[in-house]
C-alpha cells in the first residue's frame, strides 16, 4: 500500500525533473542561437564600417584624381587603379553582407515600430551600440513628440544623406539613420528605403491629427450614441415580442398546442409543450441579442481610432475559429469521401450476406450440415465481425485519431472493456456454443439442473424459462453450460415423449390384471396417444407388493403436469373399479384388516 501511495509522488518528480531538462534545454538552445547572431550581427557591423571607411578614402580618391593636372598621367593610373581595386572590394563586400542577411532571414523576425494601430516599419539591424529594439523605441518616441506639434507639416519631413547613412529629419530632429544593412534587409537602395519611410511616417501623422482633431471626436461620439440607441431599441423590442408570444402561447393551449405525442407515447403534454415553445423563444430572443450586442461592440470599438485594435481582435476571435473550421472541413473531406466509400462496401457485403441468411432460414437455401436456425446466429456473429474489421479500417481516417489524447482514451476504454466485461464474455461465448449445440429452441419444455420450464428466450447472456407455475426464471449462459440439460420436447413431435407412472399392487393379484387396467387407464387419459400403444413394465418384486409402471407417449410435452394428474386420476379410477387395492408402505403401516374405503 505504502509503494502505491508513493508512486504518485515519484512520478510527479520524475516529470519535474524531465520538464527542468527540457527547460534548461531550450534556454541552453535559445542562449546559442542568441549568441550566434550578435557574433553574425558584429560581423556586418565590421563590414558596414569597412564600407564607410573604403566609401571615405573612395571620396579622397576621387578629388585628388580631379585634382590633377592632364599631363600627370602616371599619377592618374594609379589613383584609377586604387579606386577599381576600392569599388571592386565595396561590391564583394556588399554581396557578402547581403548573403549574410539572407541567411539571416529565418532567424530574424525583426521589431516593428507601431504608431497609431499601424505599422510603419520593421527594424532588423544594430546601429552602431543600439539594437534593433533601441532604435524602434526612440523612433516611437520622436513620432509621439511630432504627434503633439501643432505646427506639423509633411514638407519638413527631410532625406539627409550623411556619410554611409541616409537620415531622416524634421526640422533639426533626426527621427531615423538608414543605413546600407537596413536597406539590405528591405532588399532596395538606402535612398528609395528613405523615401518609402518618409511617405509612411507623414501618412501616419496627417492621420493621427485628423483622426484626433475634435470635429472627428464628435462625429464618433454621435456615431457611437446611435449605436447604442439602436442596441437599447433591439433588447426593448425583442422583449415586447417575447411578451406577445408568451401571451398567444398561454391562448392557444388547448387549441393549437396539444402535446406531442409518438404512436402511443406523449412526449409533452400540454403544459409541457408551452413551456417548451416559452422557452424556446427566451432562447431565440438571447441568441439575437448576444449577435446583435457582438456586432455592435465591433461598430463601437471601430469607430474610435483608439480601439480599432480591440474591434479587430474581435472579430479576430470569431473569424479564426471559423476559418479553422472552415479549412479542416476542407482538408477533410477527401477522408470523409473515402470513409463514405468503405462504409457502403461493407453495407453492401453484409446486404449479401442477410440475404444468404433470409433463404437459409426460409427454407430455400440447404446447406449439408447447416441448420436452419443456425442462420440468424452465424448472421450477427459476421455482422458483428465485419463491422469490427470496418471501424478498423475507417480508424485512421477519423479527425485526431493519430492524437496522443484520442490513442490514450482508446487503450482507457478497452481496459474498461476488457476488465469490466470478462464475465459477460464468458456468457456470450456460451450463448454462441449453445446456439450451435442445438441442444434446445424457443418453446421447448427443458430441465436446466432442478429447474423445469419452458425456454421463451434465448440472448447471448441468458436463457429464460417459464415454469409450471408461471414464474420467470433467467439462467446465465455459463451456469447452462455447466449443468445437464434435459430437452422434453425435441423429439415429441416424431417419436413422442414417454410419460411413465409407477404403482405397486400386493401379490394376490394376478400381474395380467393389472398390466389391463393400467393400460386401460393410460388409453382413456386424455393427451395419451393411442399409436403407439401404452405399454406396462414391472419395475421390481418387493416384500409385500409388486411394481408396475405404466407408459405412455404424447406428443404435448409442455403439458406434462396436467397429463401426470390426469394419469393418476385414471390409474385410480380404474383400480377402485376392478375393487384392487393400491399398495404403499405407508398405507400398509396403518392396515386394521378392515375394508378399505376408496371413497374418502
């Protein structure tokens, strides 16, 4: 017990440990891959300022050779050689910085500069100490300064070039430094990423002030009041609306609303239905209202420029759900459509296969060594096998059937199965034995161990008899199975089945007598056939009487006990005729030698 109280816990930090493990792990992972792209961010820092330096001594180059006079052509040659040798150098190292950034590309998801619900650009690379982050965080800072400058206008926005960058300034504020790698990482010119971010951050401006000037606040706030009213009307009708239909339900019960009824079964009744139909209309009027309240929290939140990003997350909630939806569907119903296909190649075989059933059973079909009643059984026995070996194959078209969930509540359920239905396995292969033993049918009068009925039913867990006395008695499957069974009426109907009673008769009289009389008496019983005749057999020689047993055959063994009585009616009917006394150790005990009186 002590183990079983300790596992959990063990497991528990078996589990821990795994998930530290994996935790260091990542971080681990994360920490390397982080390291590995400042060391690859250092690099085109050091080819950049590489760049800057040969882009500078380019600049030299190209003075002193216009400096030059026409006639100093030896010092020209080698200022045109230098600066080849500088420009071929600059192109090689470009391209090595673009391949670097290419590489880059996967790793690197850059940070994006947010201003007003927009985003109007996305920084990827370090300048000079400030990273990526840094820079997007100034840059925000210097918009929300613009946003505030009533005296704003988009021509003062400015493209300064400034040595290996291009700046991008208002007034004497410079809001961004374009350098060659950004422009890399945007694949075009610094002067066309320049030009691009001006028009955007004076679009975004121009945008703000007019969306936050006070003319636009009142249209929105006016907007916004409609909105509103609109709702409040919607909730204010609906609930009149529900109010006249509770009204004309309560009117029309008696009428129109009568309860439902299946065949025999009611279902509702009248009250019943009218709170159900009352009901139903509350659930309408608060499936449109909850509808009606969503779309006009998504006007609402649209309106105002503050809040366009909670109307688009909301709407985000509804849209992505459907669309998952939407797309598995799609994705889906190639499985469906072949799940359709095998579904109706087995229906069609078990088609077959009933109909191979229905003509055993009815007699049209012979098959040697094949019952008839037989038919039915193998039929769902293969019914039940085919539709096993379908589900198998349908299985791994099922949504989510190759999920860690779906494979853990499978193997839980068969568990389930297995241990919880072990005896009921037990008496239905014993209901499947007995069905091919043959050893009784509906109807027959059997002997199940000591008990004595007639079988109205026969499952794969029970069997059923109805006694004598009118009492249900279900006996499992495997309890038959492991008792004797006597089957009365098997062969009553062809050979018939033999009732036999026992009487003993003193010495004095003559046996040929008493074989007549009981043959009499089984002849004039009724349910007793004549063909073949009753037969007598004496059945031993005792001290003081003689036993003779009286045979007889019919073909009613359901009726046994009636015929029994009807039996010894006879047998004593017949004796008290011929003035023959019926022997028994009982009645010999308490003889007085008077005359026996038969008629008390």
């Amino acid at each position: 017990m002590k183990i079983y109280l300790f596992l959990p816990i063990f497991l528990f930090f078996c589990f821990s440990a795994e998930a530290q493990r994996t935790d260091t792990s990542l971080q681990a992972r994360n920490a390397k891959q982080d390291s590995l792209l400042m060391w690859q961010s250092q690099q085109l820092q050091q080819m950049e300022a590489l760049r800057a330096a040969d882009s500078i001594r380019r600049m030299s180059l190209e003075q002193q050779l216009n400096s030059l006079k026409a006639t100093d052509n030896y010092k020209k040659d080698e200022l045109v050689k230098e600066l080849t040798e500088l420009r071929k150098r600059d192109a090689l190292q470009k391209e090595t910085q673009r391949q670097k950034i290419d590489s880059l590309r996967r790793f690197v998801k850059g940070v994006p500069v947010i201003f007003f619900q927009d985003t109007l650009l996305t920084i990827y690379d370090r300048h000079g100490s400030f990273s990526p982050r840094e820079r997007a965080v100034a840059l925000l800072e210097r918009l929300e300064k613009l946003s505030r400058d009533h005296f704003f206008h988009p021509d003062s926005l400015k493209i300064i070039p400034s040595g290996a960058t291009a700046d991008l300034a208002y007034n004497e504020m410079i809001l961004l430094g374009i350098s060659d790698n950004d422009a890399l990482w945007m694949q075009m010119p610094a002067t066309e990423l320049a030009a691009l971010y001006k028009e955007r951050i004076a679009t975004a401006l121009l945008k703000y002030k007019e969306a936050t000037s006070w003319k636009t606040i009142l249209k929105e706030t006016l907007l916004a009041a409609l909105v509103i009213a609109v709702l409040l009307l919607i909730v204010s009708v609906t609930g009149r609306v529900l109010k006249r239909i509770k009204r004309r339900i309560i009117a029309e019960k008696g009428k129109r609303i009568n309860g439902i009824r299946i065949r025999n079964y009611a279902l509702f009744d009248v009250e019943r239905e009218a709170a159900f139909l009352a009901l139903a209309a509350n659930v309408i009027r608060w499936i449109i209202l909850l509808i009606v309240g969503y779309f006009a929290l998504l006007v609402l939140f649209g309106i105002f420029p503050w809040t366009e990003h909670f109307a688009d997350n909301l709407l985000r909630y509804f849209l992505t759900p459907l669309k998952h939806i939407v797309i598995s569907i799609r994705d889906y119903l190639p499985n469906l459509v072949t799940i359709v296909v095998i579904c109706i190649v087995f229906r069609l075989l078990l088609k077959g296969v009933r109909f191979l059933k229905t003509e055993i059973e009815s007699g049209a079909l012979h098959i040697s060594g094949f019952y008839p009643d037989w038919a039915n059984p193998t039929y769902q026995i293969i019914r039940v096998l085919v539709l096993a070996f379908m589900t198998i194959v349908i299985f791994p078209y099922l949504p989510g059937s190759d999920s860690a969930v779906f494979k853990g509540v499978s193997v839980f359920v068969g568990v389930i199965f297995t241990f919880g239905s072990a005896g009921a396995l037990g008496n239905v292969v014993s209901g499947v034995v007995l069905t091919y033993m043959r050893s009784f049918k509906i109807g027959d009068r059997v002997q199940i161990g000591d008990i004595t009925g007639d079988v109205i039913e026969k499952s794969l867990l029970v069997t059923r008899l109805r006694t004598i006395k009118n009492e249900i008695i279900s006996i499992p499957n495997s309890t038959v199975m492991s008792s004797h069974t006597i089957n009365y009426s098997s062969d009553a109907v062809g050979k018939g089945l033999i009732i036999h009673a026992t009487v003993t008769i003193g010495y004095d009289v003559p046996w040929q007598q008493v074989h007549k009389l009981l043959i009499r008496a089984a002849e004039e019983t009724p349910l007793i056939e004549k063909t073949p005749p009753p037969f007598v057999l004496q059945t031993g020689l005792d001290d003081f009487y003689i036993r003779y047993e009286i045979n007889g055959y019919t073909k009613h063994p359901n009726n046994q006990a009636q015929i029994y009585s009807d039996l010894y009616k006879r047998v004593l009917d017949v004796f008290k005729e011929a003035d023959i006394e019926v022997m028994s150790p009982q009645y010999y005990v308490v003889r007085n030698g008077n005359e026996t009186d038969n008629s008390k």
